[in-house]
C-alpha cells in the first residue's frame, strides 16, 4: 500500500509518490478518440517524490526538490489539478497547504506527474475525511492522465486499455533497480506521435515469479516506444548502451515514453555499484540504485 503517514494532531500527511518503472511495454492499437492502447507490466521503487499537505483554510501550493525549479504553480500541474477535481466531486469547500518534494526528473517516462497526482488525491481524501472510494479516486485520476489509476494502488499490476484496466500481479523478486536520465526531457505525446509501424499483441504466457526467470522473460519482450524515444533523444541509445555493458546488469529498457532507463540487477548493492561507475564516467547524468516496493 501507498506509504502515509500523519502527525499526531493529523493535520499534516505525507504520501511517497513512487516511481513506476514499465517493465514491457506493447501499444496494441489506438481508439476512434485518439488514445492509444496498451499492455505493459509496472513495477513501483523506492525512490520517489514525496507529497505534504496541512490543513489550511484555502488551497496553496509550493515545490521543492531537487527537479522543482520552473515546474509550474497553477492549474497546469497535475497536483493542483487532482485538488480541485477532488474538491469539485467531493463537494468540499475548504482548502489545504500542498508541498511537492520534487525528487524525479520531470517528463522522464517513470510516472513522476501522475504519482504526484495519484498521492494528492490519497493525501487529500484522507486530510479533508471525504471518504471518497477507491474507485471513484480511479475515475477521477484517469481524468489526469492514463497512469494515475495504476499509481493509486502503487503495486505491482498489468496496465491495460488505456490504463483504467489494472490486474494486480505478484510482488516482483528482490531485484536490484538502477534508474538513469541523460538529463532530457520526453514529450509523451511526442513519442506516440512519432511511432510508426504495425501494433502489437498483449504479451502471452505467465510472468515468472524469481529473478533471474523475470530477466529472461523480459528479454524477450520490449518497449514499443522505444525507438520513437530514441529518435527524438538519441541520448538514449547510449545510456542503453552503457547499461547493457555494465557488469551484472541483467536487463536494459527505456520506461515508458522516456528519457529515463533502468537496469536490474541481482540486488541493489549491485545496482549501487553499478551507479558509482555511472556516475564517474557520466557526471551531468541523473542516477538512482532502488529496489522495486511490495
């Protein structure tokens, strides 16, 4: 479950916004609306953003963080957003004091905006005590975008549809997780834009439960936009490239619509290891070595 947690007069809570890691990825088709269809198995790290609110007469809110500099503070970002759709079907007429800890690299293809909006939606439900279900917190999200229901339950599922179908899977193995960003930014919509070709069917067969099973399975698998991705940020390739030569990397995939990377390893101290020779050789890259939550 999504990590919360309140002080003791429970007027302030904090949510993990976690980031989602696409596994595999395959577009399956494009409706008569214009969103694209999906099947992609999500795995949830450690390593996040963090969401604070506090009770407050109005709404207000401010970021911090190491990516929270020229993000912007009105209704254009998807955590005010989520607010004032929260407000609006809950009925409430009050306010909170919202505080982005702004850890990810932004439109970085690891759910970073739709985690944020996920976590506002769940730290906002339980501060203003609306009691809003599960699943109407789900409509709600999906009105944010595609990845937010999936980001509500933070676990490991298979997303399909547009996002709105979740079958909640097994935790994935204790895999080591090293996230990297070549310091560029993805145009989600780009992406799609950009992807030519045929769609591809839902991945057949069951996922295997132990890691080095996992590394086989996805190898054979793969992220639809991935060649798209590198296209427009050619800076991919080689952080691909550089994962797949380090040593004990199991598997390397971009996630979701990019720039970001990850590599799986046999445990995170492996995966740290990984990150320090990362992070020697590519200085202005952003790295993380995590292990997947559940």
């Amino acid at each position: 479950m999504r990590e919360l947690s309140a002080s003791a007069s429970a007027t302030q809570i904090s949510v993990h916004a976690a980031a989602k890691i696409n596994l595999f990825l395959n577009v399956t088709g494009r409706r008569e609306d214009g969103y694209h269809e999906l099947d992609s198995l999500v795995g949830f790290t450690a390593i996040g953003d963090r969401l604070t609110v506090d009770a407050c007469e109005k709404i207000t809110f401010s970021i911090d963080g190491p990516f929270g500099q020229g993000l912007p503070l009105n209704d254009d970002n998807l955590v005010l957003a989520a607010a004032w759709l929260l407000a609006e079907e809950a009925g409430y007429q009050g306010g909170a004091a919202i505080t982005l800890q702004k850890n990810l690299p932004v439109s970085s293809g690891i759910g970073g905006g739709s985690a944020d909006a996920a976590a506002t939606l769940q730290a906002l439900n339980r501060l203003w005590g609306v009691g809003v279900s599960r699943e109407m917190l789900a409509t709600i999200g999906l009105r944010l975008g595609a990845d937010v229901p999936v980001c509500l339950r933070s676990k490991t599922a298979r997303m399909s549809g547009i996002g709105e179908i979740i079958r909640p899977m097994e935790p994935l193995p204790p895999l080591g997780v090293l996230l990297v960003n070549p310091g560029a930014a993805v145009s989600t919509p780009q992406v799609f834009k950009a992807r030519k070709g045929s769609f591809s069917s839902p991945v057949d067969g069951s996922i295997p439960r132990d890691g080095k099973g996992l590394c086989e399975f996805l190898a054979l698998q793969q992220n639809d936009l991935e060649v798209p991705a590198i296209e427009l940020v050619p800076e991919i390739a080689t952080v691909l490239q550089t994962l797949s030569g380090l040593e004990g990397c199991r598997l390397s995939r971009l996630s979701g619509s990019g720039a970001t990377c990850f590599g799986l390893f046999d445990d995170e101290a492996a995966a740290a290891a990984a990150r320090d020779a990362v992070s020697a050789s590519h200085t202005d890259w952003w790295t993380q070595a995590t292990h997947f939550l559940d």
